[in-house]
C-alpha cells in the first residue's frame, strides 16, 4: 500500500509533465534551481569540516530550526498545492490510516522541497566527515530531522485544513498570509540587522534551539562530539518526542478530516438587490465593468492584488526613512500605477470558462474591453493620484507633483492599453476561481514570461515622454516640464487607452472562440 | 426572415478535429422550427462538440450552421441573438450572486437595464429561485446552479434554446418544473435541442430525436420513427453497440 501511494505520487507527477512542455521546463529549471541551491548547502556543510565542532553545531542548529519552521509554516501559505495525496480523494478506499501515513510521509520525500531537504539533511554527516562515528549518528538524526520536517508540515495541513473548511475562512486566511510576504523585504532586513548586530549571540541561540522541539535532532551529533553522551540522548529523546508528538497530531487531524469531509459555507445576501449593476450604466461596457468591479472586491484572486495597494506605499515609506532618501516615497504613485495596469494581463485568463457567457451573448470585443478597463480605473486613478499627491505633501515638494501625477496616470493608462491586447490574444495559467490565489501552477510562472516581459517593455516605451519629462523637471526644478508632464500623461495615455482597446476589440472579435478553447483546454 | 424554410438550426457538413481525435465527423442534422429535439449519444460522442460549434462557441473545421436561416460563423452577432446556451461543463461568473448573474448575461445581450430586472424577476420566480437570488451562484447547489444558468440562457427571449445536459444532477422535482418551463416555451413557438443519456426523458419529453456516435448522426427524425416500434433505450443500444451480454467475473458473485 505504501509502495502503491508512492507509486501514485510519482505517476501523477509525470502525467502533469505530459500535459505541455512548458510545465516540464518550468519543473526541469525549477529543479536545475534547487540542485544549485543544494550543492551550495552541501559544498557549505563540507567547509564545516575544516571549522571548530562548535561552529559547525552552531550552523547546522540554525539552519536545521529553519527548515523546520520553514516546513511548519510554508503548507500554510500555499494551502492547496499538493493535492496528490489529498485525504479527502482518498477517503474512499479502505486504507488503514498507518500505511496512509507512511505513505504520505514518503511521498512527500518525492517532490523539488522534499527531496533537497531530505538530502541536506542526510549532508549533516558531512561536518563530521573525520570524525566516522559521529558521522554515522549524524546520518541517523538527519534521517529523523527530514522525517519531522515533512511531518510537521503534514500536521499543520490536516489541522488546518479542519479549520479551513468553509469557503470564508479559507479565503480569508489565504488573504492574511500576504500582508507578511508583501512586507517580507522591511521584516527581513529587521531581522538581519538585528542579527549583525547580535551575531555573538549566535551561539548561545543555537544551544537555545539546540534544547527546543525545533533543533533538538540537529544538535545531537555535536553534542557527541563534544564528549557530552548524556546530553545527545537527552537531545535524542526530545526530537523523537517531537517527532511522536507531531506524528499524533497528524493522525489524529487526518481521521478526523476523512470522516468530516469539506463543506461549503453560504452567507446569502439581501434578495433583490443588484449591487453595483444597478448604479454603473446599464450597457454592455457598463455591465462587464460591473461584474469585473464585483470580482476585484470579491474574489481572493483580484483581492490579492488589490491589497498591495495600500501596503506598497508603507513599504516605499519604509525604505525611504531608513535610507534617508525621499525617492522612494515618490515612486509610490508609478509604481502601484504599473502594478494595477500590468496587472490586468491575465484578466480573461481570471474568468475562465465563465467567459464563455460573453461568447454566448456576441458581446462586442469593444465593450467588452472598455467595461474591463474602466472598472481598474475607477479605483486605479484616485489610488494613483493620492499616492502621487500625498508623497508630494509629505515631502514638501509640489513642484514634481503635477509630472508625477501624470506618470502615475499615465503608466495605468497604457498599462491596461497593453492588457486589453495581450488579455484578448494571451490565456495564462492562472489560478481556477476558487482556487488558493498563491498557487501557481506549475509552469505558470515559465510560461508568461514571455509575454510579460514583452509587455513590459512596451509600456516602458509608451512611457518614456512622461518620464523623460518628469526628470527633466526635476533636474531644471522648472515647473513648467512637470505641467507638461501631467499634460503628456492624461493625454498620451487617453489616446493611448483607445487604440487598445480598438485593436483588442478587434482581436476578441476575431478570436473569441479560440480563446474560449483554449480556457478550456487550460482549465 | 430570408431564408428560413422552417428550420430552427440547420448543420451542414459540420466537422471538427482535435489533434489526433477527430471529434465531429461529417454531421447533417435539421431541426424543425418549433421541435423539443433530444440529442443522444455515449459519453464521448461529440454533443457537446456538435452544441459548441452550433452555438457559436468554438469554431468548426469545416461545414456551415444555420440558426433560422442565418450562418452563425458569418453573422454570429445576429446568428447568436436568436440562441441562448446551456452549455455543460463551463464556469459561471460564481461570484455573482444568482440574481446579479442573470441581470448580467440580460445586460450583455444588450438589453437595457429595467427589462433586464424585469426579466431576471420573472425568470428568479420561474425556476424557483427567488429566495436563492441573493446567494453567490458558487455557494449554489448543482441543480441550482444547473437553473440559474438555464436562467441566464433564456434571459434574453432566443427563438432557439440549445442545452446541454440540463437534467444532469437536477433533483426530479426541479427537472420536472424545468420540463414543464420547455414545453411552454416550445408551445409558444420556441425551438428546444438538449442532450442528454437519459433515453427514458428524452422518449417522454422530445418530439425529435438524433442518435450520434463516433461523431456522426446515426439516426434523426421523429421519436417514433427512429424508436421504430421498440422503445427509444433498446434502439440506442442497437445503433451504438457496446452492450456486453453475459455474467460479469466470477469474484463478482456472492451467491
């Protein structure tokens, strides 16, 4: 049975090879990516070797303790990735919950993470190189150091995905977990500095870990080492305790989630209210502006992006005070401006089958666009303009506001200009509707750079009279460069917005059931 | 309307092949102006295909469809204003709440905004889903979702009404009320095609009837001509083969 799970695991690895080339590059680059990565770790953990004991305990402590609350927190985030050996698919063979373990266990060895882990792991031995028998031990307790890192993972997925049953919560979650990796760039150089500043402290937190759930199996072959048998078994004893613990946890959590299979939630609004179709105008652009409006309020897939909105100006905020520069308080406005314009690349690919409906009613690309385009810029240009105007205000500098204003403005006009055309001629893997909004499938990522990239460096074109104006007036300080900027930005990006949407009208006219079957063959 | 000689849709020659597959082969199919015409087949049998390309959503190959006399990959834009769609197996825009969805696909078909209200109201009454209006459609049940879609399909009063598999996990009271909402459509002069596996439904419910298999019409016309004095199950089994005769494996048995 544990063979067969394997087994399984494997085989549906491979058939999802099968299925397009571009997922297989993308697996073969992401795997070339962790071979790089693990022979950095290794090559590392050889020069240990040639280190004081107490070094290399030190470093393989923390880094050991990383990698198990890595494995602890990361299923959290990208809830709903590996779904292979999903015990809600399984719950209905008669397998006995030890093999179903055992087997989950070993599967989850198989993929990119485990696999790297599971080496580096068993690499622990290689500080220990001249020294065989303690080498050996530390093959033993790199064996169990894995082991607990996928176990950890597999008891914090079954846990949560009890509490994460209902739709709300589990897109509520999925939501929360981004404010820390958006922030991940202040929260990191936080932790750095407070780490440069303390690294004398290093050792002493090692030995802290060393005793803790977290490290405890890492710190075992030092201990040998330093001639301290008693405090190894003690240390020995904690990490199986761990692992015996988080074993329990997990199969409790897996018995519970196969006989309480996932439910839908419903919360049921006010009949008879039509929400935002009955205040936007009643035409087709109207209608579609509507929907999309709905969609980047209610659905976790546009949230996602909508959220970075407020968050990149306390980032940008951030930067600036701690370089002392008041640049990057400035780039605000553009840069939230390229992020909601390049955004909408994929926004037929968000829709999915469902655009089907568009096909079926002979919407015309035209409107079809527009509605599309206008619902980003309802909220896109206020947000653009405050962010402009507030960094000119908390500056006190208005003479490059007007300029920036019509970068910003400018930059979300022909960005979605762009988008109206590639979204018309490009379908990207995107998650489904429903789906957790991190996970990419895999190739999603390879397989629109192209296009991304492409589309990049055309708005980065588009935008070079707006940003070459900016910086003329903020080089001559003549404010009548920033007023033309603002001019060369409404207008540029108005003129700009209409041929977009004309040629991806016509494109979607063209093309709209082949889209149509290529969201299909996607979804 | 020029053209029309009493035929609702009208297929010529449709073909389509996906990659090695070709899924529709040849298919000739006429459906008479005011018919219930049932379309049936085994899984895999290009339905949904022969549907897709009859409505507008995917391309064909080769050959020419119809709808009252207009060519849906010439005009489509007047060509689709006739039909409304159910098509199985596509998403809905599921964030919508069920009554908002209909009021959309209202609004697309270019309608103004109070008869699209109107119509979604009567529509929301019709299938029984006045109390779900306010509901997200992905929070819906399968029937449920099933007849806000066949909502938004006839949202828009088409002459033709093209689904497929429609009944498929509608509970038998709702299939029963969709039923009798087709059959007062067609008396009121509409034209119905669904597809479905359900031979029992569609010898009670169609008046016409295409068996297709391997992507081609092996039997159309009446349901009294292609049943042909058997009932409409057997003749099926007859036209498409495949039925195994004999016990099943001997582990099977317990007595």
């Amino acid at each position: 049975m544990v063979a067969t799970l394997v087994r399984l695991r494997l085989l549906v690895l491979r058939n999802s090879f099968r299925r397009s080339t571009s997922q297989l590059v993308a697996v073969i680059i992401g795997a070339l990516y962790g071979a790089v990565g693990l022979l950095v770790v290794l090559g590392a953990l050889v020069g240990l070797s040639f280190a004081p004991a107490e070094v290399a305990t030190t470093a393989v402590v923390l880094a050991g303790s990383a990698a198990v609350l890595g494995w602890a927190v990361f299923p959290l985030l990208l809830s709903g990735v590996e779904q292979t050996l999903d015990p809600g698919h399984l719950a209905v063979y008669p397998i006995a919950l030890r093999p179903l373990m055992v087997g989950m266990l070993l599967s989850g060895a198989v993929g990119v993470a485990g696999a790297a882990t599971t080496i580096a792991s068993l690499g622990t031995a290689l500080p220990w190189l001249r020294s065989p028998g303690v080498a050996l031990i530390a093959l033993v307790t790199g064996v169990l150091g894995a082991a607990t890192c996928i176990v950890v993972s597999r008891a914090v997925t079954s846990i949560a995905s009890g509490l994460a049953s209902g739709r709300r919560f589990r897109e509520a979650s999925g939501l929360l977990v981004l404010i820390p990796l958006i922030l991940a760039g202040p929260i990191i150089i936080g932790i750095t500095s407070g780490l440069r500043s303390s690294a004398d402290a290093l050792p002493s937190v090692a030995a802290g870990l060393g005793w803790s759930p977290l490290g405890a199996v890492w710190a075992v072959p030092g201990a040998v080492a330093a001639g301290d048998p008693l405090g190894a078994l003690l240390r020995l004893l904690i990490a199986v305790a761990t692992f015996a613990v988080l074993w329990a946890v997990w199969r409790w959590g897996l018995s519970r989630s196969l006989v309480t299979p996932t439910r839908a939630s419903a919360r049921t609004r006010a009949p008879g209210k039509s929400g935002l179709f009955g205040i936007l105008p009643g035409t087709q652009a109207g209608a579609i502006a509507a929907r999309c409006l709905t969609y980047w309020f209610r659905d976790p897939r546009y949230l996602r992006q909508l959220l970075v909105i407020p968050l990149l100006p306390a980032i940008m905020w951030f930067y600036s005070s701690i370089n002392h520069s008041n640049g990057y308080l400035f780039a605000a406005g553009p840069v939230v401006a390229f992020a909601l314009g390049i955004g909408m690349i994929a926004d037929v690919s968000y829709d999915s089958t469902a655009f089907a409906l568009h096909v079926s009613k002979a919407v015309p690309g035209r409107a079809d666009r527009w509605g599309r385009a206008s619902a980003m810029l309802t909220f896109g240009v206020p947000a653009v303009a405050i962010f402009s105007l507030g960094a000119a205000a908390v500056e006190g500098d208005w003479l490059p506001a007007p300029g920036l204003l019509g970068l910003s403005l400018g930059m979300l006009l022909s960005g979605a200009a762009v988008c109206s055309v590639t979204s018309a001629r490009f379908v990207f893997p995107v998650p489904e509707p429903g789906d957790n909004p991190f996970r990419s499938r895999p190739g999603a990522n390879i397989s629109l750079i192209g296009p991304t990239f492409a589309a990049w460096g055309v708005m980065a074109v588009l935008c070079l009279p707006e940003i070459a104006l900016l910086t003329i007036a903020l080089v001559t300080r003549e404010a009548v460069w920033s007023w033309l900027g603002l001019a060369a930005g409404i207008i540029l990006g108005a003129v700009l917005l209409v041929v977009g949407v004309r040629v991806g009208g016509r494109v979607l006219d063209a093309r709209a059931p082949e889209l149509l079957q290529q969201l299909r063959k996607d979804a | 309307m020029a053209g029309d000689d009493g035929l609702a849709i009208r297929i010529r020659g449709l073909h389509k092949r996906f990659g090695e597959k070709i899924a529709v082969d040849g298919i000739d199919l006429d459906v008479p102006s005011g018919s219930f015409y049932g379309l049936v087949g085994p899984n895999g049998a290009g339905k949904t295909t022969t549907l897709s390309m009859a409505t507008g959503l995917l391309r064909p190959d080769a050959g020419e469809v119809l709808i009252h006399g207009v060519d849906m990959w010439r005009q489509p834009l007047v060509a689709k204003a006739m039909v409304g769609v159910l098509s199985d197996g596509v998403r809905l825009f599921d964030r919508l709440t069920g009554q908002q969805m209909v009021e959309y696909a209202g609004l697309l078909s270019g309608m103004d905004r109070p008869t699209a209200q109107q119509r979604t109201a009567d529509l929301l009454r019709l299938l029984d889903l006045e109390s779900a209006g306010g509901t997200l459609v992905v929070d819906y049940s399968a029937g449920m979702t099933k007849k806000i879609a066949l909502a938004a399909a006839m949202v828009h009063a088409p002459r033709v009404l093209v689904l497929d598999e429609p009944f498929e996990s509608v509970d038998p009271v709702s299939a029963a009320n969709i039923r009798d909402i087709l059959r007062t459509y067609v008396d009121g002069g509409g034209t119905v095609v669904v597809s479905s596996h359900v031979m029992d439904l569609v010898e009670r419910m169609c008046d016409h009837v295409a068996v297709i298999t391997a992507g081609r019409v092996v039997a159309a016309g009446s349901v009294d001509d292609v049943r042909a004095g058997s009932t409409l199950e057997d003749r099926f089994v007859e036209l498409v083969g495949g039925r195994r005769v004999g016990e099943g494996p001997e582990w099977l048995r317990h007595s």
